[in-house]
C-alpha cells in the first residue's frame, strides 16, 4: 500500500498568494489538484472571516470609576454580543473569572 504524504496546505496558500500566479499555474508547478486546491482557498478564507468576526465580538470595554462613585457594586455583570449575560457576586476569586474567560 502506498503511503500517501500530507500536503501542508497553509503553506501552499501563503506561497500562492506570494508567488501572484495563478492558481492554475501554481498548481501544475506543484503538482496539485486545482479542485482540492480551491476547496482549501475556500476553507482557509472561512476559517479567517470566522477568526477575525469572533475577534472583533470579543472585545472589553474599559470602565473608568469617578471620585463621585463612593460604593462598589455588590456584582459584576457580562453582557455578550450573543445576548447572554452572566453575573458574578463582586466577592468571586480573580482565579475563577480567569477560568471563566478561558473556556473555548
């Protein structure tokens, strides 16, 4: 049984894009399949558009407290851009929101 090698396709996206041939041209110099190639192209800009959409919702928003704001609030509260809301009690461990914020 022949083994076929893994194509590093990330690799041949970004030396296509460098080299300003054509797909076709660039495929036939390295022997690959302009159908497959295409399907990657497409996936990879997918995969950018979804990175950089997720990107730009993850964003905070600084609070500034004025001298005027004697009390703290008794909790924090979240807002997404997806609607959710998640509140914690202000007495919540730096360790846990850490957590909270690091959950893919």
């Amino acid at each position: 049984m022949e083994h076929k090698e893994k194509t590093n396709w990330a690799h041949h996206l970004l030396q296509w894009r460098e080299s300003g041939k054509s797909k076709r041209e660039y495929c036939t110099e390295h022997s690959l399949n302009t159908h497959t190639f295409d399907y990657h192209v497409y996936k990879h800009k997918y995969v950018e558009s979804v990175q950089s959409e997720s990107a730009a919702k993850n964003q905070f928003t600084r609070i500034e407290l004025t001298s005027e704001q004697q009390t703290l609030p008794e909790k924090i509260e979240l807002h997404f851009a997806d609607g959710r809301k998640v509140f914690l009690p202000m007495s919540t461990p730096h360790k846990t929101v850490r957590l909270i914020f690091s959950v893919k």
